[in-house]
C-alpha cells in the first residue's frame, strides 16, 4: 500500500494503540493535519498554546502509564513546546513530541519557521530525531515509542519535514523486534545483588524504605506492598513516590524531604539502613549531603545505572526494573519485625501531630492546609489530584493522602508552573471515570489559563480548584525566611476569577471560610459536563511547614511553632 | 589523573554532538577527544580522554550508556594498552642546525614528510609524553607551526572492544553497571 509519509505518521500512531493526540497546527505539520480526517479512530485535541499539548500529553501519560503524544508546527510550535518537554524529561514521563519541520530543500537556510528544534531539544530529550527519508518514517516512530516507554522512560521528539510528510512510499509496518544495538534497559538482579541485599536487610536493626516514582512508573505498587508486609520496614514517600504505597497504612510514615514531615526526615538521619526504591537522592530530599543519614548502610534499585552513586554513595546498587527486583526479594525474606525502631518514630511523630495545623482551631481564618485536608475528605481520598507548583502544592502533599499510583500528578523535577491546568486536562481526558481535581496557586494558574477553552471544548470535566493566596507564595515564604520580609515582585494581582470562569462559560463558587468548603466541593463534582472553577480565597501570609532550608542539613528543619499566637 | 575511553558508536548523523553535548550539559572536561571510522562502517570509535577521578571516568562511562547510538564504552585507564597521538610540527630550519634536527627526528623516530628552504615539516607519532619531550627539544630551534590529531588508544592482545557480542540482553544489569559486592 503506498502512503504518504502524513498517512504513515497517523498508521504508526494507530498501531501504538494510540487514540487521543494534543497538538496545535501550522503550516510546516499541515499535511499531518490534512490526513488527519482519514483517521478517525484518534481524536485531536486542540490546544491553546503547544506547551498545554506537552503538558497535556504528559498528564495523559503520568494517569495512565501509557505513551502521550503532542504534535506541533516547526519554528514557534516547537520551541512552545520545549518547557513540556523539559519538564517530561526531569520526571521520566514517557511522551512523544512531533513536530513539523521546513521542507529538507530548506534546512540550513533560516527559512520562515525554521528552528533546529533537535539540537534544541538534545539536551531534554531521552532522544530525538530528525527525519530525512520517508522510508525511515515508520521504523523511527516505532523506535520512538519504544525508547520514551521502556527502560528510565522520558520524552523523545521526531522533527518531520514537510516535504517528507508530503512524500509517498510504499508502507509495510516493521514488525521484527525492535534492535537498537546501544540500548539495552536493565531488568533484574544478580543472585549475587539478591544475597547481598537480603543479608543487609536482615541485619538492619533500623531500616527505611525511601520510594520513589520509580514505584508508581514500573507498576511495582503491589509488589512494595508484598515486601513491606513481610520485612515490616516503614515507607517514607517522595513526592513522586506518593500514591506509591497507599497512605493510611500502618507502614507508611509520610513524605520527606525539604517540606517533608519532621518525623520522616528525624527517621531517615537515624536509620541504620536505607532502601532507595526508584528514587534518585534529588537535593530535595537530602539536604546538606555531607550529613545525610550518616548512621545508614544503603541499598538502591534504579532502572538507570548514572543514578546509581550520583549523589549519595551506597553500599550495593541494584540496577533493575524495580517490580522485577522485588519479586526477586520478597520470596526470599525473613519476616521480622522491629518494635522498638517503630516506638521510636511514633514518638517523633506525636511531637510532629501536635504541631499540625490540621488539629487547631482556625479562628475563623481560611488556611489552605484545611482546604485540602476538607477536599480530601469529601472526595473520599480517591481523586486523581494534578497540581501546580508553589505552597498548594506542598500543602496537596501534606494534607491529600493517595491511596492508588498515578493518582497525584504533579511536576516534582522541574518545577513548572503552569503545568497543573493542561496536565489535569490531559488526566481527565486519558481517564474520563476519574474524578480529577487540579490544585492550582493564583499565579501557576494565570501561566496557562488559556487552557480553560481547551477544557471547555474537549467537555473536560476537571474541577479546579485555585488556591489564592495574592501572592507567588512559595517565593515569598523564602522572602520572609531569608530575605528579611522584603516581597518583591511577589504581590499580585489576579482577575475575578470566577468572572473568568463565567466568560468560559464555566460554574464556579468562591469559597471565603471554612464552612462554605463542603457545597463547593459538592457542587463541582455534581458537575460533570465540563469543567468546574472553585476559588479557595485563602490566608496570605500563610507558610509551608516544616522546612529544610536548601543545602541545610535534613534534620534541622524550621518547624511550626508549637502554639503560634494567632492559631491559640 | 587521565582517564582514556574508547567509545563505539552508530555512524550516525548528530551522534558527536549528543556526546560533545553531554560532556558540556553535565560539566564534565575533556582532555581530548578524536573521532574516526572503523572497519565496519555502521560503527564510529571515538577516544575520549579526560582529567579527574576513577568516580568521575565512571560516572561518564554511565552518562555515555545513556545515550542510545552509544554501543559499547572501554574504559583503557587500567588495561595494558597502545595510545598513540600523531602530530606535524613545522619547524625552522637554516644550514646550522638542519643536520641537528634530522639527528633529533631519527632518535624519536619522526619522519621528515616536506622539506622547504627555511622549514622542515616533521610527522611524528608515539604517546602524549614522548610528543611533548620530542616538541620541548624542538622549541629553541624555532616551531613555527603545529597541529595534533589527539589520542586513539587500543587495549593490547586478547582484550577486544567489538559491537558483535553486545546485542539486548535482558536480564543483564544494564548498560555500565558493574555490580560492586
Ligand atoms: C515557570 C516557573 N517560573 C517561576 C517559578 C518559581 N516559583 C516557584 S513557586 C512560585 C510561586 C507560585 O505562586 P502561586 O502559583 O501563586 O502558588 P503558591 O505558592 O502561592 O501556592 C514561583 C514563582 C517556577 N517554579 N516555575
Ligand atoms: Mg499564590
């Protein structure tokens, strides 16, 4: 059968098992879009802005687990893109970007909307490439999904000139396994790693299990669950690592990390042995280096080998797929338990409880904290939760436990703001009998706001809620912190939201006090027809505790103060 | 301390760059870097040489593994091998000291390629040190130009740095990774 090489893209994508695509056209991906009507089976979703269609392809991929996919024009389409891409990357999320290109007669040449999207795009991408034959068109699309999905997975983005979309080949899908001599993704132990691994395990008086995303991307949930039931070692979670084992079991301490719970942190500096499950030691995590966990023996399985030893020196590194790894140890376990280890965090963790804003008394005030802990509790804890970047979403992290993986979906490595509105988009879309909520700060939320439209056509019903705060909070939480209250450039101000909301055609509450939380959350998630708009207008000078301040050790962190005078 | 790298990887457009761009993206120093066919065209070999720790040759030889066209990384620091660097010097020369040079050029077995009224052109090849000892003898003579390809280094004998025995292997640790127990 002779295709062009548009058809081919759309026949690749198809055997993909593709079904929905992000993107934004224009004139050098034209023919893609023109062959688009020969392929119904895929809905296009038009996006506002071509980093919506990353971030959207991302969120798609963090709900699901599965390859997202953004198409976007050369030139301006393409450098959109490159924060999506960036942040897919620090996350190890598995997208596939393609993006027209000028046609091959013009590379080189600075022609209209010419831009080396590959070399800008080398160093954020687990590969790239650039299409010069239509008859490598299809190999190259398959080895693209193969690479964003397999093994550390991250984005991978094919530029496809024009004249090769509008070039005609005879189209036979490659069938034979894909061979790629130089990639060769690891999958399991060595007896050797296994023994060792059990002998320490065995040995340790202390031990703490460290998960991570890794948990939540090699589908190792039940597995961890299996391990930690038999060895009876508590899970302290990263931010990625949420949703990993479920929160609310008996093993599961918190979070950790700079806004991490002070107990956690306490139980990882006094550990005997750490278990760094798919985590990679970010910086958030550790602290100050020279002084983290000084008292461990460590283990740590990760798929990639550079992570092994990156940041933190360990006793035995396991490079493997972690639910494979896991199997392999879980057999082989002595169950144990270790009370006086577990009596000791308890007690961190009382100290930690009182201090906990959620167990005062508000005096009227809002507190985002409460916000969240309401949200949680009128959602039954089952929501998928996308989030922005900023104070809300340390306060998601605190105050919403998740039960399931890929259940909170939040940019961890990068930082991105402006992510929460087009991921939860892309979430909801890839999984429309989730309920989704995206948690988005007043500032995040006006960096990709034009995504409302988006929603609102794609009848995407996510319920956002805005945590406004008039301030880029975070930042000016480390103004008051470290620089003496001084808030520049923090203040700000916003729109009527709920106007807004109303010139997309979309409902919305304000919520001023605690006990309007409840019929707005009802109201939103009786609202299924598209999205819903709550604005939580919240305390402004409201600060994110505990916190390790950056570089400082991880155990002296600022802590909210016992009795605050106005929360008494 | 100089660690030497031989690297194969696809003959493919843009692959030096990925790899140039890798040393600069995670600040790692090259010492040299050179870049050549082998006898099977689909694959390139690169040496890289560079100054720092055991831990920083291998957390390069890992970041390599990162990249898909990389299909095999040889760390030859602590393997016997052969390092060859080949360099033309041009160098100043008049009736009083052209039989001077030509004595030097014969003891470090360098080869005079051109010959000019005022200049000789020597091709000599051998490791870094003996480039360097060979270059500082030629320097009060008068250098008046020279070009140095950088390092290419081979393990000795038995020891073989191929792509055939390297195909998908799950189940194996993955690339670069050497268990430590
Ligand atoms: C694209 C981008 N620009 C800047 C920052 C730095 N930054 C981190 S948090 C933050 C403030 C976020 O403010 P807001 O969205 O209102 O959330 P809040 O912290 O108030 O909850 C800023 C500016 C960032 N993370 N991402
Ligand atoms: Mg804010």
């Amino acid at each position: 059968m002779k295709l062009k090489g548009a058809e081919i893209i759309w026949e690749c994508l198809l055997r993909e098992g593709v079904n929905l695509v992000f993107g934004y056209p224009g004139g050098a991906i034209l023919p893609t879009y023109d062959a688009m009507t020969k392929y119904p089976q895929i809905h296009h979703v038009l996006t506002r802005h071509e980093q919506g269609a990353t971030h959207m392809a991302d969120g798609y991929a963090r709900a699901t687990g599965k390859v997202g996919v953004a198409i976007a024009t050369s030139g301006p389409g393409a450098t959109n893109m490159v924060t999506g891409i960036a942040t897919a990357m620090l996350d190890s999320s598995p997208i596939v970007c393609i993006t027209g290109q000028v046609a091959s007669s013009y590379i080189g040449t600075d022609a209209f909307q010419e831009i080396d999207i590959s070399g800008v795009t080398l160093p954020i991408t687990k590969h790239n490439y650039l299409v010069t034959d239509v008859e490598d068109l299809a190999y190259t699309i398959r080895e693209a999904f193969h690479i964003a999905r397999t093994g550390r997975p991250g984005p991978v983005l094919i530029d496809i000139p024009k004249d090769i979309q509008n070039a005609e080949t005879e189209f036979v899908y490659p069938d034979e396994p894909i061979v790629l001599p130089g990639y060769r993704p690891a999958s399991a132990a060595t007896e050797a790693e296994i023994e060792r691994a059990l002998d320490l395990i065995h040995a340790a008086r202390k031990p703490l299990i460290l998960a991570g995303h890794g948990v939540v991307m090699s589908g190792a949930a039940s597995e961890l669950m299996a391990f930690v039931e038999k060895a009876q070692i508590p899970v302290a979670l990263t931010l990625l690592g949420k949703g990993g084992m479920p929160e609310g079991h008996p093993m599961v301490l918190g979070m950790m990390g700079m806004h991490g719970e002070a107990y956690v942190n306490q139980a990882i500096q006094e550990a005997d042995l750490l278990l760094a499950f798919g985590m990679r030691f970010d910086d958030r995590v550790t602290g100050n280096l020279a002084t983290y966990a000084p008292h461990s023996r460590k283990i740590h399985v990760d798929i990639d080998p550079s992570e092994i030893n990156k940041n933190v020196r360990v006793d035995l590194g396991i490079v493997g797929d972690l639910r494979t790894v896991l199997s392999q140890l879980t057999p082989r376990l002595r169950p144990k338990q270790h009370p006086e280890w577990m009596a000791q965090i308890r007690e961190w963790q009382d100290d930690s409880f009182k201090r906990d804003i959620v167990n005062r008394d508000a005096g009227g005030k809002l507190y985002a904290a409460h916000v969240i802990r309401d949200l949680w509790e009128y959602t039954g804890g089952n929501a998928t939760v996308v989030t922005d970047v900023g104070q809300h979403q340390m306060w998601e992290a605190q105050y919403y436990p998740h039960k399931r993986p890929h259940t909170l979906i939040t940019s961890g490595g990068l930082g991105t703001m402006g992510f929460g509105l087009p991921a939860s988009i892309g979430a909801k879309l890839a999984r429309p009998d989730e309920e989704v909520w995206a948690i988005v700060g007043d500032g995040g939320f006006q960096m990709t706001l034009a995504e409302l439209a988006t929603a609102v056509q794609e009848k995407a019903a996510v319920n956002i809620a805005i945590i406004n705060n008039g301030y880029l909070g975070m930042v000016r939480q480390w103004q008051e912190f470290f620089y003496e209250e001084r808030y520049n450039a923090t203040p700000m101000f916003s729109p009527d939201f709920c106007k807004l909301a109303e010139a997309y055609g979309i409902p919305s509450r304000r919520v001023t006090s605690r006990d309007q939380i409840k019929a707005a959350v009802e109201a939103a998630r009786a609202h299924n027809s598209g999205p819903f708009l709550i604005e939580f207008v919240v305390e402004k000078h409201d600060i994110v505790y505990p916190m390790v301040p950056a570089g400082a050790d991880l155990h002296n962190m600022i802590r909210r103060p016992l009795a605050a005078p106005d929360m008494v | 301390m100089k660690h030497t790298l031989s690297v194969l990887v696809e003959n493919k457009p843009g692959v030096l760059n990925r790899v140039v761009s890798l040393f600069r993206r995670r600040s790692f120093n090259i010492d040299s870097l050179t870049v050549g066919r082998t006898h099977t065209p689909e694959i390139s070999r690169m040496t890289i040489v560079i100054d720092g720790t055991e831990q920083d040759a291998d957390r390069i030889e890992k970041n390599l593994y990162k990249l898909v066209n990389v299909i095999q990384v040889d760390h030859l620091t602590d393997k016997p091998n052969v390092i060859r660097d080949l360099a033309l010097i041009k160098v100043a020369v008049d009736n009083t000291n052209r039989s001077e040079v030509m004595q030097l050029c014969d003891i470090f077995r360098a080869h005079i390629v051109d010959v000019g009224p005022q200049s000789v052109v020597i091709e000599i090849t051998g490791d870094e040190d003996k480039i360097e000892s060979f270059a500082d003898l030629l320097r009060p003579i008068g250098i008046l130009e020279m070009v140095r390809t950088g390092v290419v280094a081979m393990g000795r004998g038995e020891h073989l740095l191929t792509s055939n025995g390297y195909r998908p292997q799950p189940g194996a640790n993955g690339n670069g990774h050497k268990s430590v127990i």
